[in-house]
C-alpha cells in the first residue's frame, strides 16, 4: 500500500468522510479537499499529541546564521 493510501485510510479511519488527499506534501492541489469539519477533528486529533502541541503553541522562534 502506497503512502498516499494509507492516508485516506487514516482518514476514513479517524471518521473524515468529507476529506480526499491526493499530494502528500500539503500544498494547494484541486485533488486535494476536506471539508471545514474534518479539519477541526484533525486537529483535535493531532492536539493529543504534545511535541505538536509545543510547535504550533510557539509564538516567537528566532534562528540565528552559524557565526
């Protein structure tokens, strides 16, 4: 099974019935939906998970150039 399918199967599996992923990477593809309510309970699934949770929790991250 190729990656793509195992994440439509995620997908149905969590309960997403109104999403299709057809790209991986997550940028703008018209074969690419979900509808509003599937991404709310993506991301409260994706919430349980405390290293996401500190990512998007962070308001301020600065890199510094190797000196």
């Amino acid at each position: 099974m190729c990656f793509l399918e195992e994440m439509n199967l995620k997908a149905a599996n969590m309960g997403l019935k109104d999403s299709f992923f057809d790209f991986f990477h997550g940028l703008s593809n018209w074969n690419n939906w979900a509808s509003a309510l599937d991404i709310c309970k993506l991301c409260g699934e994706c919430m349980k998970n405390e290293e996401f949770r500190k990512i998007v929790g962070t308001k301020v991250y600065r890199v510094f150039p190797n000196q």
